[in-house]
C-alpha cells in the first residue's frame, strides 16, 4: 500500500496462550475465568529461592507451530531474562528468549484483498511465560487504584514476529486472520481475543515509495479483534502520513488503540533491546531438542486450513467462497465433512451449514460447534428428509429451528407435529384450481406473456397448504393448469 509519497510497512508480533493445563514453569493450572488470585504459587508468584521447572508439553506446541510456519526449529535452544519493572509482574523480570529462541525464518501464506496469494516472513517464534492481569477501579485515565490479578502471571505464552512485509491494514488483518486459524488446526491455542489467548501489537512505520531504508517504526497496542487491528492500523497511517507530509518527525513509541474514539494515543517511548538487559536464565539449563522428537511432531501434524480449503474445492466441488468460510476453523470444517459422509451432496450440506448451522452458533467458537445440538448426522438425516420428499425446503428450516432448541431428530419432530409433505396429486390440483379461479387478472397477465404470474400461483398454494405441498408438483400442475387457459 502507497499512502501518497509513502510506502507503508507493518510488522506484526502475536502473542498466544498455550492451551497447557499447567503453566509454563511450575504446576498451577491455566484456566480462565477462575476467582483471582486462585492460580499461583511460590514459583509463579517470584518468591525468592524458587526454582523454574519447563512444561515438556509447552515446547511440544511451540515446535509444532514452528512447523506448520516451516520455520527452522532450533535444536539448541535457552531461556533468558527479560528485565522491566511493570505491576503485574511479580519478579520484575520476564522469562522469554533472545538471542536463542525455539524456531527462526518460517512464513505464512495469506490471501490479500485482491484475491492473490502472497506468503509474509516469520522471523521469529519463541516461548516465555504472560504476566499477571491488572484490574483498573474505572478508566486507566481516572483509576484511583488498581488490582492485581496473578492467575495469567507464568502461563505459557507464544511469540511470532513477522517481518516487516505486511504492506497495508487489510493485509495485516488477513495475516491475522489466517495465523489464528492456523493455531486453532493445531490446537495450541483457541485463538480467543476476548479473552486475551490471541494477543496482536503492530509495528507501523512510513518509509518514502521506493526507498529501501524503513523509517522510523510506532508500536500500537490494545487491538483485542481483527476489526480492531485493521481499523487501528488505518488511523495509524493516517497520522503518521499527515505528519511527515507537513515536514514532522515521527517518535519512536508505542501507542494505544482506544476501539470507543477511534484513535491511537501515546502509552510511552519505545524501548530498544538492550534496555531489558537480557542475561540466559541461570536458573534454566539450555533446551537440547532431539531430532527424533521433532521429526515425531511433524509427522502428526493434522491437516492446515489453506491445504484443507484446496481439497473441499478439488474433492467435493464447492465454491472457493464456501469452502474458505467451512475451513476457518477445525471443528466446523470436521462438522462439515462429517455431515457429507452421512449425506454425500456436498453443496447442499455447505449450503444448510453456512445459512442456518453458523446463524445459530455464537461466532466461531470451537466449542460452540462441537457442542451443537444438530449433530452432522442429525443434519444429515433432515436433508434426506427434504431429498426423498418427505418435507419442503421450507418446513426443514422450521424443523430446524426446533432441532436447535431440543436436539431431537428431524424424523421424529416431522411425525409429532404432521409436517410431511402433500404429495397427493388430487389434492394439490384442487388447490391450485381453486388458486387460480380466485384471481383471473393473474390469468390475463400470463396469457400476456408475464410469466412471472405462475410463481404467484405456487407461492398462494404454498401458503394455503401451510408450506406443506410439494413446491416441484405445485409449480408443474400451475404451469399445466394455465396452459389449458391460454389455449382456450
């Protein structure tokens, strides 16, 4: 993207909770929502003389990350010290990784706006454990005090930095976009960003159209969606092309997103790397990752989304469309190829999933689908309903509806309230007789030539008969009926 005279240049840093069932260096439990304070021991707490024990299944998930981003995976690794002073961290140092991290030079494919492919650059991944969360009494602005939460202080957390190739807002939402769900696939993270399991700061700088030297880079933090990142980073190139255009300098800093005034605001200047004083982490030997370990992960890897929407295009026919929105995540993709098994009309089964499964689920919650009280096979036995003509399109979706609401099967719901389909040729000709004796001027417009006409004659059938006749035998004894009528 060219902001007048300037080329944008973005680079995004993600940060993601692992979804361990302890933490990353002691044994206290990750899940959320739990009273605060609940969650913490000496370890994770910094209490002086305690030791840092590594969670094995930590680097598990970063490794297979690292993989799925075809990054280099270090097979020696170590910890270091991250130093800063901030409240909501108990030792008033982080352990992270520097100059060693876990996995370096991968990449991630996106689609941009335009419909091309494009791959971005990984420089990074690398483990170190979140820090607590603070609770503010009120605004940041006008808080008379804050408190502390330490349930998040020491869960494993997961940082990937891209490099500086993302070239506009839209771009950094899809590089987003497309990275959580790579997560989810996974299963490292459930990619929640309200819950703050997918955390996303940007590095947003101007640099003159052509030139080969960035300029200088701002931070924006606080971007809890992927509405948000776009929407922040947008205002951001705004500022930034505003002010060089009037001849100003550009700070470095990191600044904050307000979602309500959608502005970005200055939090403070931004640091350097050697202002957090690095050292390796006495108190941690350096990983030694085995070959054979790492070759184990990527054997199981399961399928991606990019590799999965290719095969829904290539194997079952569908639209390009559909089979992106069924592939975004793993659980709905798996619901919709559970379903085709059982029901092998693919377009159909995309069709009832987009439309009517994704209207009753709350967004794209993993366990929202999972949970969902049409399961793929009861689905699949409403669409045979519909197929062998026992119910109309119309009243599967009313017996959906009620499917939702009491997980029952559609058979059963179809025999207790008498929905099946009339089918009864005598008894549909008599309706549409009377449908088209009712309303002669219908009659003159289609011997007129406007043949639009018939349809209302199937649509006043359809109401008359509750939505039960079968719309393909309505529709040809209408056509029947006032062919007799234009030939008298």
């Amino acid at each position: 993207m060219t902001a007048g005279k300037w080329d944008v240049v973005i680079g995004l840093e993600v940060h993601a909770q692992l979804t361990t069932r302890t933490k990353m260096f002691c044994g206290c439990p990750t899940t959320f929502g739990a009273p605060p304070n609940t969650q913490t021991c000496p370890v994770c707490q910094g209490m002086p003389g305690t030791l840092p024990v590594v969670n094995r299944r930590a680097i598990e998930y970063g490794v297979r990350t690292a993989l799925a981003f075809d990054c280099r995976v270090n097979h020696a690794c170590r910890f270091a010290r991250k130093h800063y002073y901030y409240p909501d961290m108990p030792k008033n140092f982080q352990i992270s990784q520097y100059e060693e991290p876990l996995a370096e030079e991968g990449w991630l494919e996106i689609d941009r706006p335009d419909g091309h492919a494009r791959r971005i650059g990984i420089q990074r991944l690398h483990l170190e454990e979140d820090v607590g969360k603070l609770v503010h009494e009120g605004t940041l602005e006008t808080a008379q005090a804050s408190l502390v939460d330490f349930n998040r202080a020491g869960v494993p957390l997961m940082e990937t930095v891209s490099k500086p190739e993302i070239r506009s807002p839209e771009e950094a939402a899809a590089y987003l976009r497309a990275f959580r769900a790579v997560l989810v696939y996974l299963g490292v993270c459930d990619g929640n960003m309200e819950e703050g399991s997918l955390r996303c700061d940007a590095n947003v700088s101007l640099k003159p159209a052509g030139a080969a030297r960035l300029g200088t880079k701002v931070e924006i933090k606080n971007m809890n969606s992927f509405r948000n990142v776009q929407r922040a980073l947008e205002f951001e190139v705004k500022r930034q092309t505003e002010a060089l255009d009037r001849g100003e300098r550009i700070v470095q800093e990191t600044r904050l997103w307000d979602a309500d005034r959608g502005y970005t605001r200055s939090m403070r200047s931004k640091e350097f790397a050697h202002d957090y004083r690095y050292f390796p982490e006495p108190d941690l030997v350096p990983l030694k990752l085995d070959a054979a370990w790492i070759d184990e992960i990527r054997r199981v890897l399961p399928e991606l989304p990019r590799a999965r929407r290719q095969r829904f295009v290539a194997a079952y026919g569908l639209p390009a469309y559909d089979a992106a929105l069924l592939t975004q995540s793993r659980a709905l993709a798996e619901y919709y190829e559970a379903a085709v098994r059982d029901f092998p009309q693919p377009k159909l089964v995309s069709n009832w999933v987009m439309s009517e499964l994704l209207r009753e689920l709350p967004g794209d919650d993993e366990r929202a689908i999972e949970q969902a009280t049409v399961t793929p096979s009861r689905l699949a036995g409403l669409l045979r309903l519909i197929d062998d003509g026992t119910i109309s399109g119309k009243i599967a979706k009313t017996v959906f509806e009620t499917m939702v609401r009491t997980g029952e099967e559609a058979a059963a719901i179809v025999r207790r309230e008498g929905l099946t389909q009339v089918a009864d040729a005598g008894a549909l000709a008599a309706m549409v007789a009377s449908a088209i004796a009712g309303n002669p001027k219908a009659v003159e417009d289609y011997r007129k030539g406007k043949t639009a006409a018939a349809k209302a004659f199937v649509g006043q059938v359809m109401k008359a008969s509750g939505g039960k006749a079968n719309p393909a035998m309505v529709s040809k004894l209408v056509e029947a009926e006032l062919e007799k009528l234009t030939k008298t």
